[in-house]
C-alpha cells in the first residue's frame, strides 16, 4: 500500500517553544486515519506543514509522493482542507465562498455542491458575517467536500455541528473513502473517530505517542471485567496484570491488561463463573490513559 | 452606578492595557508636530515683514488656506495657529474615531464582546469604557499641546487654549465615531463612515477659510460661516493668541452630548453583533469575475478604492476650481509669485505651475495613504487567518500577494489619473487650452507616481519581512513622508532631512523633471517590492 502522507522526525520551534519535537504520521492511501491529542500537541500545526504554511525546521515531510513546501500549488490541486477556525471574509456570502475555494483549488461539482448545501441546510446567500459557528464550518465543509481530490484534511471540522450535521459529516467521509480517498481528521470527538476511522495517531507534546488501528491500541490497554460466580473469589490481586480489585463474596469487578485476558479467565472458571461482562476499552479510555498524568500534571 | 454600566471601570482598565502603547504614541506625535512647527516659525520667518508678507499671499491664495487656517495676526502663537492647528485637530479626530471604533464595534466583530459580555458587566459599559477612554486621551493631548506651546514661549492662555480647540475636537469626533459604530455592521464600515466624517470636518473647515473675509489691514481674515458646522472649525473659531474665545468649547461638548446620547439608545435598541442598517441575503453564487486571487483582491479592496476616488475627485474639483481664482491673482501681484513658490518648495518656476504642484503634493499624500492602507489589506487577511484557507488551495502565494499588489497599485494609478484630469477639466473650462490641461495636469499629477509607489515597495517589503509590526511601522513611514514631504518647507525642516521622504524628490513640473529621482524612486520601488514578494515566498504564515 502506498503511502499518502509520510511524516518523520518532523520539529518545528516558535521562538523559544517547541511545537513540535520529533513527530511522525504516516497515513496510508484510502485510509481515513483519526489524528488525536491534547490542546496544544501540535495537531494543528503538522497539518500547516503539511499545507505548507509553515515550513519545517527538521524531519522528512511527504505529502502524495511530493514535497509540501516546494510543490505547494501542484499539490493543493490533489487535496481539500477544512480549517479548524474557519474565518470567512464578512461580506461574501456563504455561497459565493464556496464557489471561491472550488475554483481556487480548480474547480468543483456544481452538482455535487447544491446537494451538499441542501444536505448540511445551509443557506448559501446569507453574509459570512451573519453565519453561527456551526454554519461557517458547514461552508468550509461544503467547500471541501464539493471538490473530488485524492485528500481531505481536515482539522476539527465537526466541533460546532448539531449531532444531525455531524451525521450528515460522517456521511460525507464515508462516501469519500468509498471512492478511494484518503482522509486526515483531526478531532476531540472519539464516537466520531471511532465510527470513521481505520487507523488513529495519537500525539502529545509535539511527538507521536501511540499509532495504529483501534483493535491494536485496545491491545495495549485494560479490559474492565464484572464477574459473578457461586464460590467465594480469591486470590486475584496476587495475579499480574490485573488491577482496580474490588471483591464482595462471590462478585468481583477488576481491570485487566489485555494480554493477560486469557490467563485471568482461566483462573476464574475454578470459582464457577455465572455471569461475566467485560467492555473493552473506549477510545476515550485510551486516551485518558495516555494523558491521565497530564491532566494531573504540567498544561 | 446603574446596572447597564456595571464593569465600565474595568472595561476602561483593559482598553487602556490593549491602547498602551498606540494612544501615548498617537498623543505625543501630534503634540510634538505642533510643538515642532510651533519652534520652526521662529527660525523660518524671523522678522514682522516676513510674516506680513506670508500672509498677505495666503489670505489671496484660497488654495493654501485650506491646508493651513484663516490668519489672525502675526505673533509667534498665531503663525502657529495659522499653520498647523487645522491639522491637529484633525489627527485628533483620527485619533479619537479609530479608538472609539477599535473598543466597541471591533470587539463586537471579534467576539471578544460576547465574552465579556457574558460576564458581570452592563450592556453599555463597552461604549461607555470607550468613551471613556478617548476623552482622557484627548484631555491629556489638550494639556500636552498647551503646556509644549507655553514652554516654547507662548502666551499661557492662547497655548491652552490651542491644546483644549485640538482636544474639543478630538472629543466630538469620538462621539461621532460611537453613532457610526451602532450604524454599521462592521467596524471596516464604521471606521470608514468616521474617517469620512473627519475628513468632510477639514473640508469644510478648508473651504470655510478659503472663502473668508479679507480683514481691512490685509493679512488676516475673518472665515466664512460653514467653518461652525465643522468640529474642526471650532477649534479654529477658538481663536487661539487672538482673543481666546472659550465660550466655543461648548460647540463640541453639546455636540458630543447630543452623539453619545444617540450612540448609547441605538446600542440599547439593537443586538450585540448587528448593526441598525441590516444585512440583506446577497447572491447564493459568486459571479465570475470573483473567481480568482485577483477577484478575490478586488472585491476585498473595491469599496476602499470608491470611498477614496470620491474623495479625490471632490478635492480635484476644489482645486480646480481655486486654480482660476489664483490665475486672476498672479495677474495683478508680483510679490504673491514669488512668495507661492516659497511655500510650493521653492525652485522660482512657472507660478501656477507651483500652485498645481502644491496641491498635486498633498493629492500625493492622499492617494499613498489610499495605497498603503490596501496594502496593509493584505496583511489583515494573514493575521485574522483568512489567508490559510485560500492558500491551501492551489493559489500560490505570489498569486495571491500579487493579487492584492496588482489591485491596490492599479488603483493608485487610476486615482493620480482622476485627479489630474478632474483638476484640468475643471480649471481648463475657464481658463482655455482644456485639451492641453488636462494633458498638463495629468502628466503633473504622475510626477507623483514614483514617490508614491516607493512607500508601496516599502509596505510589501515591511509586511514580508517583519509581519507582526508592519501595519505600524507601514503608517509611521507614510506620516513621515507626510510630514517631511510636502509639509516640509513649512516647518523648516532641513533639507538632508527633508530628503528621507520620497515626496520631497518631486519635481514640480512636468518641464523640470529631471531623470535621475523618477529611476532612483522608481527603482527603489520595484527593488522593495520583488524583495517583499520573494520574502513572503519563503516564510512563515504569522497569524
Ligand atoms: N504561531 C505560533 N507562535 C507561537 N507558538 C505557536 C504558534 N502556533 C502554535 N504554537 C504553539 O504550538 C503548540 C501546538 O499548537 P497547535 O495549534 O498545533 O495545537 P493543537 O494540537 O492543534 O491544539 P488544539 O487541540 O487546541 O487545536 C502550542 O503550544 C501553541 O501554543
Ligand atoms: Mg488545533
């Protein structure tokens, strides 16, 4: 498979702050890959990189097989953007912009665009200045999606929609990747990450912490298990790679490291196990995981 | 304190924090012009005579009284007023609107007001801090001006009350600009409509001046009665060194009672973030001619262009028309020949030619600030991130930054063009030749061209290279050239100085122009401008 963005090493300063340190995403073609971290990890400004907005300062930075900075224009033909502030210019009307970015990016489907419009109920003749923040979003999403490039990359792009919208945004990538695009999202709303996405990177500080599919990362983490059997359960916090023990009688809640799932059921089955449920971990646990310290801690 | 005020007092603290710098700089750069040519008069007309002579050729020039003042006499205080007051008032009046603008309507646009809003603070207090604020600001520019034109040896009643005429002023146009900002949906327009509305002020004022009564002694003047519709005129009517009629004072106070109180009950009739003249649904497609950086330049930068092409073309008609006056006038005196050219820049030419080339100086001005301000449009579409989206698309950055430069050049070049034919249309209709005038002044008024387009290579190259401080240091350069261009002969400023502002390398002429200045700015110009494009190319966007 080849690969639609190759990022490694990637740092870039500001002055004395080091926005990125050392960040690596690679998006494969077709993929829809979810792109996942704090405030301030950087989300934003890989993807000015990748824009070519903001120039590198060190690492390898690919984008469709070509070098973001140097072949910007060619490869902004090939590729929509939706930003995650979207500023629009107060006096055009949402219409008008729209039909701005298709022709500056080099053209668009004006089929595709009045369905999208009727779609995400936008009125296309009302003042920039006058659109909530949801239907300022709504036009850059239009824009975007009105235009049939090899990838979308967008930033955020759902923080301000009502759940319809935001379904009727979910609706739009998969169309997308049914035709064999590829698609950055980068977002903080994990039951959309999780209903879109094959592949996330997680980032934090400005470096890549975690990468791959969903089913991998749940691999890393804990399973919480409620258990209810006819003995009396024991001797389960001697057991490695369990934790969070809470045992009364014959009921047990625990977490477990998904490695040692196997083992643990094993040892179970000696108390005569009635009931067992177990939930694997929420992308949001996943997450929390990783920036549980954080949260505690430095920002 | 009633309700709706509740958190002025904190609202003024923050707009003070965000003004610290801009308003101490914009309080001592008018203070300092006036104290400075207050020092100049002394050294550049030492003797009576002198000053007899001056202005017996100003009160017989319409054309020069409307960029200086009906005279009142001859004394250090007069000459001052005479020479710079009008123009202190009315960077008072930019001062105060741009301010009152910047803490309401532009933190309405920005949504900081919503923020605020949303805490403990009244539905007026926003205005109120605002007002607040710009009337302390002109208080101490009052008191500055005073107190500079008393230690320069000028009578401490005649110096205050300059400093109070300039700050009066100040304060009405603050109440003008708080009715524009409840008006309009967008502090662009607001700030437009309130420049518009001081810069009618200095016309009318002008006008008022240049139509006044010549007094029986024959070198000062009583003005006409427009100059008491215009905040700008009542600084004048003052009378500053010529009686101090302080009793004026109270025009511009009525005036910014009767304003703010209409700014603050439009504010309570209408929503945050609307204006009273309501959005009407535009076009649900762009036309073609939007549809490319170059449409996208001009449709930002159209209604810019428009408000100053009025304006040139209003002050085209003026001139024009003075012209024939000033004709009838070189006729009959010899003396006014030769003291026109003085105040022209010297060189002892072609005396209309000289009149021409004084006014075309300050059209100059004018059509650079028109220039430099489209220009800087370009920057505001970087820092408020608009920018990102459209070159994130397969627009590339020479394309867009040229977009705007190709714009904004084509309309400076359009302007010089309009008023070079609006003055020869007008002033050849009496004075014969109308097809040689026009083709006269035209070619006057692109003498202009190569200065005016050296401060343009100077706005791309500063907002390329240093983005975060080019919008201030852009319009620090133009006041400069301002103010050592075609200002400055009046002041005495020396000619090595004199020569950092490309207005002064103007030849005044079309017959006296030589090569070297027109390559040199020329050059400087194209020079600045590719480098300010090749810079843009390779850096950063700064938000
Ligand atoms: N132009 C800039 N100048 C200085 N620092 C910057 C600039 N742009 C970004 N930063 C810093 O770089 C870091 C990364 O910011 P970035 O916007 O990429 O975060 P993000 O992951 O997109 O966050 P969010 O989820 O809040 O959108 C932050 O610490 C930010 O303050
Ligand atoms: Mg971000």
């Amino acid at each position: 498979m080849t690969s639609a963005i190759n990022v490694s090493g990637l740092v870039k300063t500001f002055g004395r702050v080091r926005a990125l340190d050392g960040l690596d995403l690679h998006v494969d073609t077709g993929e829809v890959h979810g792109f996942l971290g704090p405030n301030g990890a950087g989300k934003s400004t890989t993807i000015r990189v990748l824009l070519g907005l903001l120039r590198a300062h060190a690492g390898t930075v690919e984008l469709l097989g070509g070098d973001p900075w140097r072949d910007a224009v060619d490869l902004h033909r090939r590729l929509a953007y939706v930003p995650g502030d979207v500023n629009l210019w107060p006096n055009l009307t949402g219409g008008e912009a729209i039909d701005l970015f298709g022709s500056l990016r080099g053209g668009l489907d004006k089929r595709r665009r009045d369905e999208l419009i009727q779609r995400f109920q936008l009125d296309p003749s009302k003042r920039a200045r006058t659109y909530s923040k949801g239907n300022r979003q709504k036009v850059a999403i239009v824009a975007a999606f009105a235009s049939d490039v090899e990838l979308y990359i967008l930033d955020e792009p759902t923080s301000g929609l009502d759940p319809l919208m935001e379904a009727a945004f979910q609706e739009c990538v998969r169309e997308v990747t049914r035709r064999g695009r590829t698609v950055l999202l980068s977002s903080h709303i994990f039951s959309e990450v999780e209903a879109l996405c094959d592949r996330v990177s997680i980032v934090r500080q400005g470096r890549t912490v975690e990468t791959g599919t969903l089913a991998e990362l749940r691999h890393l983490t804990r399973t919480s298990v409620s258990v209810e059997a006819t003995r009396p359960i024991t001797g389960l916090t001697d057991l490695p790679g369990v934790h969070d023990v809470d045992v009364a009688a014959t009921h047990a809640t625990f977490a477990v490291d998904s490695g040692e799932l196997n083992r643990v059921l094993g040892y179970l089955t000696q108390f005569d196990v009635r009931t067992l449920s177990s939930a694997p971990p929420s992308l949001e646990e996943i997450f929390l995981r990783h920036y549980g310290d954080e949260l505690v801690g430095a920002r | 304190m009633s309700s709706s005020r509740t958190g002025t007092a904190r609202l003024a603290r923050l707009a003070l924090r965000r003004d610290r710098v801009q308003l101490p700089v914009w309080i001592l750069s008018i203070a300092a012009l006036g104290a400075f040519a207050a020092s100049a008069i002394g050294t550049q007309y030492p003797t009576e005579a002198d000053r007899l002579a001056v202005l017996r050729v100003a009160v017989e020039t319409p054309g020069l009284l409307i960029f200086r003042a009906a005279p009142t006499g001859t004394s250090d205080g007069q000459m001052t007023v005479f020479g710079i007051l009008a123009i202190l008032a009315l960077m008072a009046g930019f001062m105060s609107t741009l301010a009152v603008v910047r803490h309401t309507r532009q933190n309405e646009e920005t949504g900081r007001t919503e923020m605020i809003g949303a805490t403990a603070v009244g539905r007026q207090a926003s205005l109120t801090a605002a007002l607040a604020v710009v009337v302390g600001a002109n208080l101490a520019l009052a008191a500055l001006i005073g107190l500079t034109l008393a230690g320069n040896g000028e009578p401490a009643g005649g110096s205050f009350a300059a400093g109070a005429g300039v700050g009066a002023a100040g304060i009405a146009f603050a109440g003008i600009a708080a009715v524009a900002a409840q008006l309009t949906q967008g502090a662009r327009a607001a700030n437009g409509m309130a420049a518009a509305a001081v810069g009618t002020a200095y016309l009318i004022r002008g006008l008022a001046d240049a139509f006044g009564d010549v007094q029986p002694n024959g070198y000062t003047m009583t003005s006409a009665w427009p100059s008491w519709l215009s905040p700008i005129g009542w600084t004048l009517q003052l009378r500053p060194f010529a009686g101090d009629r302080w009793w004026v004072l109270a025009l511009p106070l009525v005036c910014f009672a009767i304003t703010t109180a209409a700014a603050f009950a439009l504010a309570a009739r209408r929503d945050v973030g609307t204006g009273l003249l309501a959005d009407r649904p535009g076009p649900t497609r762009a036309s073609a001619a939007l549809l490319g950086p170059l449409g996208l330049a001009w449709r930002l930068q159209r209604g810019t262009l428009c408000g100053w092409a009025v304006t040139i073309v209003a002050f085209g008609l003026v001139v024009g028309s003075i012209g024939n006056a000033v004709q009838d006038q070189l006729m009959t005196n010899e003396n006014v020949r030769g003291r026109l050219d003085d105040l022209a820049g010297g060189g002892g030419h072609e005396a209309m030619d000289s009149f021409f080339a004084a006014m075309m100086a300050t059209i100059a001005v004018l059509v650079a600030g028109y220039l430099v301000q489209a220009l800087l449009r370009a920057r505001a579409e970087e820092s408020s991130g608009r920018v990102e989206a459209v070159l994130a698309t397969a627009t590339g950055r020479l394309a867009w930054l040229g977009g705007h430069v190709v714009v904004a050049t084509a309309g400076a070049v359009a302007m010089l063009g309009l008023a070079g034919v609006t003055i020869g249309l007008v002033y050849g209709a009496s004075a014969g030749h109308l097809g040689g005038q026009i083709r006269h002044l035209a070619a006057t008024a692109y003498l202009q061209l190569p200065a005016v387009l050296t401060l343009a290579g100077l706005a791309v190259a500063l907002l390329a290279l240093v983005p975060r401080i080019s919008m201030g240091l852009t319009w620090f350069a133009f006041a400069l050239s301002f103010v050592l261009g075609p200002y400055g002969t009046l002041f005495g400023v020396p000619e090595t100085v004199r020569a950092i502002s490309p207005f002064s390398h103007v030849p005044s002429a079309p017959a006296e122009a030589t090569a070297a200045p027109i390559v040199a700015m020329s050059a400087a110009a194209l020079a600045l401008g590719l480098a300010g494009l090749a810079t843009f190319r390779r850096r950063d966007l700064v938000g």
